[in-house]
C-alpha cells in the first residue's frame, strides 16, 4: 500500500483571498488550449481563428462553467438542488460536471462560430486535441483534493484517503490522469494533421478528431468508473452503471454518430 501524499489544496491564503490547486490547474488547462489551438492555426494559416481567438476563448471558458455547473446540478444531484436552488450558483462549494461543460463548450463554440461565420468544424478539431491537458490537470487536482476516489482494493498501489475511511482505495484520480490526460493526449496529437492533409481529407473530414475525442474519452472513462467510487448520492443508476458511465457511453455513441456523418459529408465542408 502506498501512502497518502496529503498536499495541502490550498496554495496560498492571504485572509480571506485564497488560491487554490484546483483553480490553478483549471487556468493552466486554459493557458494551454490558448497557445496549442494558437500553435496550430499559425501553421495552417487559419487567419479567421487568429483574429478571433480571444473572443472564443471566452465564450469556452463560459461554456466550462456554465455547462459544467448546470450538468452535475442536472445529472448528480437535481434532488437537491430543487430544494435548494439558490445554492446552484454556490460553485465555490464544489460541483462540476465534466459531461455538463463538454456540453456546454459544443453549444458556445457552435454558437459563437455560426454569430461570427467562423469554421466550427475545423475549429473544433483545433481545440479539441488540447482538451487532454486540462482534464489531466483537474484530475491531479481531485487527487490533491482528497475527492472523487476509488472503491476499495488490495492492490500493492492503493492508497487510504482521509476523506475515503480507513480503507485503502484506488487512486482512481490517477487513472484517469494517464488515460484521459497523457494518454488521450499523444493519440489525439499525433492525428490532428489528418483533417488538413489531401492524402487523408476522404476519410478525415473536418470534425473527425472532434468525434474521437468523444469515442475515446467515453471507453476510457466507461473503464475507469469500474475502478472509481460512485457518487454517494446516487450510487449505481442503472444496469448496475454508474451515471459517468451513462454519461460516457451516450458520449461515446454521439461520438460515433458524429463520425459517420461527417464522413459521409466528405468535401461538403
């Protein structure tokens, strides 16, 4: 069994003003989609992006809070949040759905590349081979939060987590930082030029590596959930899953979905 490194979550507190991991991670994962997305459009001379990058930007950042916020109100804990719906807005207080602000990036980014004629397709392909980097963050950050841990096992690399009881568990945080960050990252970064070289365009349409990130974020963090402690509060859902699982395997299905009619749209983009 391996210990518990307990890193204390909170960076720097100045009275009342107080920094933390889980922020910082969440503004690095922002500071690198700004400059990998930057990175890519400069060398695919995609102009439209360059002018209004900062402006997206924005409008992704509000579709990761709102989305994500309104996504674990709806999907792990509306009970409680009915009764008590002033604390929606209590972000402070924990409670973010990855699925939620997944959402909520595609219908911001769709949105404001329909308002300002900007290429959703080939932006999305941009951006979405980033996104790795900052759920590899967060999950660092759950780990140092003491949260989101896994079920209880006796393998050599468990760990016992304070907020978990005595018994040593799966650091299941850290799985999903390999597959969802490291992992997810090499295989979608080593693909991204498909859409944009000739010899590929056929069967890599503009909106293909956006379809895979779906596809494969949605099997790995199915696997995971096998290894993660359900949500107290709603435990398995249905068919002895869990609500990630759902939430993955409807990712995984729209993804796929995706593929297959953007590749049928072949040259139409």
């Amino acid at each position: 069994m391996l210990a518990y490194p307990h890193i204390n979550p909170i960076i720097v507190s100045i009275g009342p003003f107080k920094i933390r991991w889980y922020g910082v991670m969440y503004i690095l994962g922002f500071i690198a989609a700004h400059l990998l997305a930057r990175h890519q459009a400069r060398k695919i001379n995609f102009e439209r992006l360059l002018v209004l990058q900062d402006n997206l930007n924005l409008a992704i950042i509000a579709g990761v809070i709102l989305g994500g916020r309104i996504g674990y109100v709806t999907f792990y804990n509306f009970s409680y949040y009915s009764q008590h719906p002033f604390e929606i807005l209590a972000t402070w207080q924990g409670g973010m759905s990855f699925h939620g602000g997944c959402i909520g990036v595609l219908v911001g980014g769709a949105l404001f590349s329909w308002r300002k004629h900007l290429d959703f397709w080939k932006t999305a392909d941009i951006y979405v081979v980033t996104v790795p980097i900052g759920l590899g963050l967060g999950r660092i950050a759950n780990f140092i939060n003491d949260e989101l841990f896994g079920r209880i096992t006796d393998v050599p690399w468990a760990m016992v987590f304070p907020a978990g009881g005595p018994l040593p568990r799966h650091p299941s945080q850290l799985y999903e930082a390999a597959l969802e960050g490291i992992l997810l990252f090499t295989i979608l970064w080593s693909l991204k030029k498909r859409p944009w070289q000739e010899q590929y365009k056929k069967n890599w349409p503009h909106g293909s590596m956006l379809a895979l990130f779906l596809i494969l974020y949605g099997v790995m963090r199915f696997l995971v959930e096998f290894f993660r402690e359900p949500d107290p509060q709603l435990g398995h859902v249905f068919a002895n899953m869990t609500m990630g699982q759902i939430l993955s395997l409807s990712m995984l299905v729209f993804g796929g979905l995706l593929w297959l009619i953007r590749k049928k749209m072949t040259g139409t983009s």
